[in-house]
C-alpha cells in the first residue's frame, strides 16, 4: 500500500528536512512541535529586551544545505543571509597566550608558529592533511548513506578504499592521535576539543573526529539572525512545498495496528491518521514510553553512562572590556585532563574551559553599548539530579574566574542560564545530553540507531541517530529518514503498480 500520509513529530532540523523532503516528494506531511516555534535545539531566548541564540551557534558543511535547498527547488543564499568567517576561531589560555585560527591554512599556519614554533606549525600542515584525508573517506560511505556496520562500511569503501580506513586510525583516541602532530600542549588542547563537538571527551572519542578541522577550514559561516532563522527557513520551505507545520502540538503516544504505526494522538486527545511516522527526537524517548507503550520496543534507548555531554550555558546582555573577543572565541582552563575527570565523575570542572559566542561580532568590529553573548561550559548529563543553587552559582564564579584570567571582564549583563536537567526538561529522555550517545570507542559510531526501527512505518531522525550531532549531520539524518521512508514505500508497491516517483534522493558532490 502506498504511503500517502506522514506525520513528523519534532522540528528540530533533522525533522523539518524530512518534513520538507516528504512534501516534495508528493506525500501529505503534518509536522508536529511542542514548542511555540520550530527549530529544537536551533532557539533563542530572550533577555533583557533582544533575543539571544541559545543553541548551536557555529555552521559548517554549508554543502548539505545547499543540497537540500537545490533538491527543493529552492536556494540557501537566497533564503538566509550567509557570510564566511574569516576567524575561525580565536583561542586563549591567559592574558599573554593567544591564538587565532583562520580560514586560510597558510595564514593559520604562520600564525601557529609565531604562537609555538616552526616545527608546531609543520605539524598542523601534516594534521590538515590527515583531517581532509579522514573526511574524505567516511564522507561518501559513512555521513551520506544509511547507517552501516563495521561490515557495511569496509563494503561501501570498496577493496580500493580499505587502506584508507585503515590508515584514519579508527582505533586511536583523538588525544592520542595529535601526539603524532603536537608537542605543545596548547595545541593538543585545542585541537581535542573537536571531540567536544559530538559531545565527547578527547581521551576516549577515536581519532577519526579530526575530520572537524578539515570541516571547519572548508568553511564557517555566519547566519545574519543566528542559527534559528536557518532553522524558519527550512520550516518556510516546507510550507511552501505542502507540508503542514504545528507548534504547540505535543504527541503523547503513536498508535500501531496490525503490527505497523498508524497514526499519533496529541495530549489533548485528537487522533491523527497516518501511513508512517518520523520521529525527530531523542531515541531514548521510545524506549522509555513517553510516545506510548506500543513503540517501547522500537529502538534501542541510550544508558546514562553512554550520554554525551550536557552544559550550562549563560546567555547574557552585556558589556564586556579588555579581551577583544572574536565571533566564536575559546577560553581554555588549565588542566583539560581534569575537566573531563570531573565531568565523568558527575561533577562540574573546577577551572573549565568556556566557548563564548559574540553574537554582535562581525571581524574586528565593536559592538557600541552592550551585546549579546552566549557561554558554555561543559558538564554532565545529570539531568534526573539536578545541580544545586549553589553548584551552578559556583560554576558562574568560575567560568567568570577562568575569563577574567585570560583578560575579559563582563559587566552590567542580564543573564538567561540553562542547566542540564532544564536541557533534559526541553528535550526529554535525554538526562540533559546534547548529543544522544556519546562518541566514545571505536564502535559507538555503530551504536546509533539509523533511520529505520523495528517497527514498520516508524522512522527516525535527529542529532541521536546517525550520521550524528550537529546541524549539517542532524539534516542530513531527515534526508536520509526521508529517502528511506521513500525507497520503502516503493518497494512495498504490487510490481504491476510501480512507477518512477517524484522523489528527492540524496546525491549530489561528497566534496566541500
């Protein structure tokens, strides 16, 4: 039986880039979101009269949006406002020790050894090459297609391509992996904190996530707005392309009859009918029957010791002096090893490194009067026991301590906090974990589940399942639910009956 009616239940980015795939595609898609506006972890939150991203604030792999725009029919660049950074990031570890990275590899490079050395800068040209070389070989048969095995991914590599999966060191710890291009200890734990991106700690995640840095040279990208007005574009699309989008809807359960889904029904008890369901959230909220005890069974939920990390996060309206911050700027505590000691004891760290996101900040220029900035610090998926008043007023004292060292004051700031169990609160069954399962060990990355689950007609997508955490990857995981729900609708058809459908497959360059 053909599906023609499809329910999404979530709008973070990887459900409306199903949303909108779907509709494409010719079938009768109704969004559903709790929230009283799409974007998930793509929000803002207001403070002290402007809004402030509160989310994922850096954007890289523009390719897969632009895909996903062309697919539509549609253009990226003419939906958002886009401009590449030339300052990737800026990174300090006190008042005397700083260190940008920029776009040009040649630039970076000078600056890396007017910061540590010729030799250090030789090694980063020889880790640029590692990182591109590493991307380039899970890109094509790991981030684009369905989730693979151990098995499937030596098949998707071909007999050619096995060296190459040999030699990106799937079994070395990123940690231990930039010993072989880093004496500097700095610079060890700078680029570690790329394990940080999926929500993983540098001495467990596998080596293979330097593909971060071949990722972010290729490009970051500015979106005028923030990250949530990319996030209203997509869901604008949809629209414009058939789908149906509800705020302010919350599933309670998803109905199954005959042994497949057939509908959802929303906590106020209307019913709505349907032939499939993607599911955009994390996957642990099947397995704990927060969508109804006959899903339970699904998928395979995420324990709280596999949990990435969490964070508490300061977004303020301030003024700030001293430290000339940079768009994305990175305050590095003294001793990372134990950070994330402190972290994998349920702790907060003592002295923790803090990203700042200066939402104001376009190059060199100063915002006149105060700005808006975001703060994070890391810390542990606790969500179910939830850190005192006095935990986070001292994690507030400490990330302000750990600033104040490197030269940055803030002042006159009205302050918005998240904490993780409110992360948990806002995206349940997640115990506060950003990024679903963390990446820790060789064979995590196959612990995800993919776009199909035990159950038939339900799918999944989001930062939970594969490809990953990210907003590029969490896209791509609604492509990919999208095109699997579509490739087994076709199969599913009498032969007699089937035809070329109007779908939109993946496809397009696996280069930058």
């Amino acid at each position: 039986m053909a599906i023609e009616r499809v329910v999404v239940i979530g709008g973070g980015i990887g459900g409306l880039v199903a949303a909108l795939r779907l509709a494409v595609a010719g079938c009768a898609v109704t969004l559903l979101e709790t929230a009283g506006v799409p974007g998930g972890k793509m929000r803002s939150v207001p403070v002290g009269g402007t809004r402030i991203e509160a989310g994922p604030t850096v954007f890289t792999m523009r390719w897969i949006l632009d895909e996903i725009f062309a697919e539509a029919g549609a253009d990226l660049g003419e939906r958002v406002a886009l401009s590449p950074a030339r300052i990737l990031a800026r990174h300090a570890w006190s008042a005397s020790e700083r260190l940008d990275l920029l776009a040009d590899v040649d630039a970076s490079a000078d600056a890396i050894a007017a910061f540590a050395g010729a030799r250090e800068a030789e090694g980063y040209r020889r880790f640029c090459a590692r990182a591109e070389q590493v991307f380039r070989t899970l890109d094509a048969p790991f981030i684009r297609g369905a989730r693979p095995g151990p098995v499937d991914l030596a098949r998707r590599a071909g007999l050619s391509g096995l060296g190459d999966l040999w030699r990106i060191q799937p079994f070395a710890t990123l940690w231990g992996a930039l010993g072989d291009y880093f004496r500097d200890p700095r610079l060890r734990q700078l680029f570690a904190r790329y394990a940080t991106y999926c929500g993983s700690s540098p001495y467990q995640a596998p080596a293979t996530l330097m593909l971060v840095a071949h990722v972010e040279q290729a490009g970051v990208w500015s979106i005028e707005g923030g990250l949530s007005r990319l996030a209203a574009a997509v869901a604008a699309l949809a629209r414009e392309r058939g789908a149906t989008i509800r705020t302010g809807a919350h599933v309670a359960r998803i109905l199954v009859s005959g042994g497949a889904v057939s509908g959802v029904v929303l906590a106020d008890g209307e019913r709505i009918a349907a032939d499939a369901v993607v599911m955009n959230g994390d996957v642990s909220a099947l397995a704990a029957g927060l969508l109804g005890p006959a899903v339970v069974g699904a998928a395979d939920p995420v324990a709280p010791a596999e949990r990435s990390l969490s964070a508490i996060t300061f977004c303020l309206n301030a003024r700030t002096a001293g430290f000339p911050l940079a768009h994305h700027t990175v305050f590095f505590g003294r001793d990372y090893r134990a950070e994330f000691d402190a972290i994998r004891r349920g702790r907060l760290p003592p002295d923790p490194t803090t990203y700042v996101c200066a939402q104001d900040r376009a190059g060199d220029a100063m915002p006149d009067g105060p700005e808006r900035l975001l703060c994070l610090v890391n810390a542990p998926a606790r969500g179910e026991r939830p850190f005192t008043d006095t935990e986070i007023d001292a994690c507030e004292t400490t990330m302000r301590a750990r600033l104040t060292a490197c030269g940055l004051t803030i002042s006159a700031a009205e302050t918005a906090v998240t904490t993780p169990d409110r992360f948990g609160t806002l995206f349940p069954a997640t115990g506060g974990a950003l990024y679903g399962r963390a990446s820790h060990g060789w064979s995590a990355t196959f612990k995800r589940m993919g776009a199909r689950t035990r159950l038939p007609g339900l799918y999944l997508a989001g930062g939970s399942v594969h490809p990953g955490p990210g907003v590029p990857m969490a896209a791509q995981s609604g492509r990919i639910a999208a095109d699997t729900l579509l490739a087994d609708r076709r199969a599913a058809r009498p032969a007699s009956t089937r035809r070329s459908a109007a779908t939109a497959m993946s496809g397009g360059t696996s280069t930058p």
